[in-house]
C-alpha cells in the first residue's frame, strides 16, 4: 500500500457571499468591487490533514459546523476560495439525495449517466448494470422516471452506482440514513467489504457509536474550523465535552433549551458494551445455563424530550431475532442526568442460549418505543458451547410431571 496521502488539505478555505436582498448582486456587479454589498461566511477556515489509503475517517460535528462543505471540496464539485485539496484515486460520492440523477429520466437511464460520469465506460457499465439494479432492490421500477421515486428508492439506487464503480475513495454525507432498516443494513455490509478490502472511506454521521465503531480516524469541525483529528474516541470525547459545556453556559445564562450532547429533538447511543462474566469484549465465549451476559447501553439524548427506552435483542447467524428485552416492555424509566446523558445495562443470568453463535444488538428508541432514534447493529458475537444435550436455541424452563 502506497506510503502517499490519498487525500491532502492544505490551508482549505470556503467562503460564501450573503446578500441581504436579491438586488444587491446586480449593485455588486455594476460597482465592480468599488463597494461592498455582502457579507462574508466562512463556511471553512485554514482546514489541514492528510487521510492515508485505506483509512476510515468519520466528519463529527453540529449542523452548519462545514461538514458537506468540506466533503465538496473534496469530491470536487465546490472549489476552495483559499488553499487546495489533492485527491489520488476514483472518487465515488453519496453527497446528497438524488444528486446527479436527472428527475425526468428513468432509472436505468440515470445508472447510465451517473456511472459514466463517474468513469465507466458503456460497457463497463452494462457488465455491471444488473448488479446495481439486483443490490437496489427496485428492478420493478427502474424503467419510471426517478421523479416518481421515493427518498428511500433515490438513495437506493444512488449509492447501487456508486458501490459499483469499485472506487478509490467513497464518500458518503449522511445519505444512507433515508434507507429502511434491511437496506442499510446491506449498506453497511458493503461498506465494511471496502474497508477490508483497503478502500479508503470518508463519511460524515451525526452517530457516534458509528464513527467510534468503523473508523480509523475522526474529523471533528466547528464553526468551520479543524478542532480534533485523531483517534475515534479522543475526537469524540472533546465533541462531546463542548457539546455539553455549550450546554452548561446557555441554561446559565437563561437561552434555555439544550441538548446534552445530541441534537435537538434527538437522542443517540454513546457506548455499547457486552460482558461474559464480567469480562468485555466484541466476541465472547459463553457457556449455556452458566455465563451471565450483560449489555450495558450509554446514551445522550435532548433532556427537554421524554426519556427514551433501550432495547437488546439476540439474532442468528442470519440475524433472525431469538429473543429481546426492552425497558419499555419491563416496565422501567431510565435515570438521566441534567445534560440527558443516560445508562442502562441489561444483565442476563445463566443466559439460556443453546450451542450456537448469536448476534447482540441495541436500540435506542422513543419513550413508547415506536420511534427509532439509533440502532447499533452486531455489537458484540456470542460463542455459545453447552453440556447437554438440547436441540433448538435456547432452553426453555420447564418441568416433568
């Protein structure tokens, strides 16, 4: 692998023109610079880093903090106003819904033109175009014209062509999270294979468990400028502890609101970990009828909502679910503290699964358990071996009379 940044910022820059009304430009223009009738936002300022091949790097930061600015400049279709950006290899890009495709042509036509745009040529293309098609999931539309499709088809199909070009580099803003739960889950298995396979992989998420979970390396941006780029948890860490402190200042000074460390109306997983027996870890030998698990769920959440339930659920190797417990369905409320930072660990004693491997999962979810504010997919693999004899997967209590 090539010792040679895949991707170089050098004092990157952006910055945007505001005009107070729309008649301001044409004075701008007729006075050729002589005066001034805008103003300046500097959407990013003096930015520097270097992202190695085969690197993960997740973009942390607020809403406006120059995220999908930076992310433009990288895939190229901004240009900086200071500084450059270097990038070595084939860009494939998930930026925003849609972007690219043409609303009045099919979306045959549209796999097409976008994988062209992206550097395949016709051929290329048609070798490929019914893998695309098959991973979308939407062969019975592709012939409709795209305006007829809904978000979660656009994405579909957007990230399918962008997948299949076998990029150097895929950058992906946000996009993903349009897709239904089966559909993102296929994304992320993608994701994961180019990342095994060396590819390097930039993507901005507002899911630190996420970034923390998959990347090598996070990005943390403020008010457009670099603050931490580092290891997942050192970058996190310092985007949460302002975060909170933001937090702290506004209820002092009377601005109310706040949110903790998630964003507004929202709540997120923190941390997930699973223990056997008290010891940690991501694949774990267990002993059925013996080993007690627990499933320990931190999480941030905007304290002026209600507090939210958490869930755990066990599946198969084929992620069909076995069994689950939520603190809904159980009766309990979770204790936060003032920032709606929260905890709850699920502890299951001499846990009853039979021989076999299962996956954990957790859920964050509404007060009522209806909504879904975060899921964290295969947390941890639970090996299970046992003594007897019981078929199935999990032994039931029982007696014989």
């Amino acid at each position: 692998m090539s010792c040679e940044p895949v991707i170089r910022a050098r004092n990157l820059g952006k910055c945007y023109q505001i005009y107070a009304q729309p008649q301001d430009r044409l004075k701008q223009f007729l006075w050729r610079g002589k005066r001034q009738y805008f103003r300046e936002f500097w959407a990013l300022h003096d930015v520097n880093f270097e992202i190695m091949p085969g690197e993960v790097v997740g973009i942390i930061g607020r809403n406006g903090s120059g995220k999908s600015t930076l992310l433009q400049l990288v895939c190229g279709t901004l240009t900086p106003t200071t500084g450059e950006v270097e990038v070595k290899g084939r860009i494939a890009a998930l930026l925003e819904l849609g972007a690219g495709f043409n609303p009045e042509f099919t979306g045959r036509e549209n796999v097409f033109l976008s994988a062209a745009v992206l550097g395949l040529s016709e051929a290329e293309i048609a070798a490929r175009y019914d893998d695309i098609v098959e991973f979308s999931g939407i062969r019975d539309f592709i012939d409709q014209p795209v305006k007829t499709y809904s978000s979660g088809m656009y994405v579909r199909l957007a990230f399918s062509v962008a997948i299949s070009v076998d990029p150097d580099i895929l950058v992906i803003d946000e996009a993903l999270s349009v897709g239904d739960g089966e559909f993102s889950r296929k994304s992320f298995d993608r994701i994961m294979a180019l990342k095994e396979a060396g590819k390097t992989i930039l993507f901005c998420s507002h899911s630190m468990y996420q970034v923390e979970a998959i990347c090598n390396r996070a990005l943390w941006l403020n008010q457009g400028e670099l603050k931490v780029i580092g290891e997942p948890a050192r970058a996190i860490v310092a985007y949460n502890a302002f975060v909170n402190e933001a937090q702290r200042s506004a209820v002092q000074s009377g601005k109310g609101g706040g949110n903790g460390s998630a964003a507004p109306g929202t709540a997120g997983i923190a941390k997930v970990t699973v223990a056997a027996n008290g010891v940690e870890g991501r694949e774990l030998h267990v002993v059925s009828g013996k080993t007690t698990v627990a499933v320990t769920v931190e999480f941030t959440s905007d304290p002026s909502l209600p507090t939210p339930s958490v869930a755990v659920m066990f599946t198969d190797p084929a992620n069909n679910p076995i069994a689950s417990a939520g603190t809904r369905n159980d009766g309990l409320t979770i204790d936060r503290d003032g920032a709606g930072n929260g905890r709850a660990c699920a502890v299951f004693e001499q846990i009853p699964l039979l021989k076999g491997s299962y996956w954990v999962y957790a859920f964050l979810m509404c007060e009522n358990a209806v909504h879904f504010y975060e899921y964290a997919n295969m947390v941890a693999q639970l090996n299970v071996t046992q003594d007897g004899l019981e078929m199935g997967v999990v032994s039931l209590p029982h007696r014989w009379e």
